[in-house]
C-alpha cells in the first residue's frame, strides 16, 4: 500500500519566522493565538517563539489569544 502524507514542523516554522523579524530589527514580537487551534498545534508553536525570541533577545515576548466568536459578533 502507498500512501503520501505532508506534516508541518510547528516548531522550525515559528523559529524561522522569529528570527526573520529579529534579523530585520524587529525587537518586539507577539505571539497571536486562537481558541480554534488545536492545543497540541498551539503548544508546539509557543514554545518555539519563547525559545526564539529569547535566543535572539527579543524584548518582551507577548502572547495574545483572540476571542474569535467576539471578533465575528
């Protein structure tokens, strides 16, 4: 039986993405989430921008989690 499947790496993509910005100057990021994500998928991700941010000394890590149904209501 063949079968293909494609995966992300939540963990690299979030890394990448955090040190591009730091690369560019950016010094203070934020972490944006929903409730719609999945935990496991939403984990994965903030502990890579913590880890990242602080590896390439971002100021002040935020984290914001969006209210979905307020923001559509």
């Amino acid at each position: 039986m063949r079968s293909d499947c494609v995966t992300v790496d939540e963990s690299k993509g979030l890394g990448i993405a955090v040190r591009h910005l730091a690369e560019l100057g950016h010094e203070r990021l934020a972490y944006l989430t929903s409730t719609l994500v999945e935990e496991h998928t939403n984990r994965a991700r903030h502990e890579s921008f913590l880890r990242e941010c602080e590896r390439v000394g971002c100021a002040e890590p935020t984290t914001i989690t969006l209210d979905v149904e307020a923001v559509l209501a």
